[in-house]
C-alpha cells in the first residue's frame, strides 16, 4: 500500500515519541507499506524540519533526512491539482493521485472536508493509528 505523510506529521514526529512516530515506524516496518512522495515534497520535509523554532538538533534532523533518502520511495507526479484551501498542499493531491496512493495521512485542517481523492482515503494520524496499526 502506497502512503504518502503530510509534513505536519514528519513534523510531529520528530518533536515527539507520540502516535505520528508510531505512524511512521509502522509504515517503514510494515512490507506491505511503501512511504511515497515526490522530490518536492522530500525537499518540503528537509526545509521544514530545519526551521530554527523546531529547535530540533543536527543529530535529528540528519537522522530524518537519511530516512528521507533512504526509505522514501521517490515518484513523478503527472497530476496538477488547484486545491484552493490551501496551494501549498496541492502537492500532497498531486502526489496521491499520480501514484493511486492508498493513504494520505495528514493533521492539516484543510484537508478535513476531503476524505477521497480519487482512490486515496485522506486520514489523520490518529485514525490511522486506530483503523489501521492498531488493527494489522
């Protein structure tokens, strides 16, 4: 099953030993789970966690980006999507719906209305954890 992780959740992830790490740990430890994303969406991640206020150490931020590069299954998006809520997640559809991705797991509020694109199931973090790890 294709994943494609909002940031927000890579984010979390790498504040705190909470569900968003489980998440994650779970998909890169689960065969039947590719974490999936295109290289602007990588890049997104590396810029996002290298932001001062995160105050996240050297050691942790290089931790994730070996992660990035070495478990992120990297893909071609052939999809443009306006999402008007919010431009800057437009690549997350994007990316989903190139890839036919199974999940799109995000804690942004803007994809709250969305619970479909194309064949992905948009879902939180903890829902998820709860309908899917909590059950494999």
């Amino acid at each position: 099953m294709k994943v494609i992780i909002d940031t927000n959740i890579v984010v979390s992830a790498a504040l705190k030993d909470r569900t968003p790490e489980k998440v994650i740990l779970f998909v890169l430890a689960t065969p039947e789970f590719t974490w999936t994303a295109s290289a602007e969406i990588v890049g997104e991640y590396t810029t996002v966690l290298n932001r001062r206020k995160f105050k996240l150490s050297d050691e942790t931020i290089q931790k994730w980006q070996s992660t990035f590069e070495r478990r992120v299954k990297l893909v071609e998006v052939s999809h443009d999507v306006d999402f008007p809520r919010d431009q800057k997640d437009s690549k997350f559809l994007a990316c989903a719906l190139s890839v036919n991705a199974d999940y799109l797991i995000t804690g942004d509020k803007d994809f709250e209305e969305s619970h479909k694109a194309g064949v992905t199931t948009v879902i939180s973090v903890s829902e998820f954890k709860r309908l899917i790890v909590d059950n494999w």
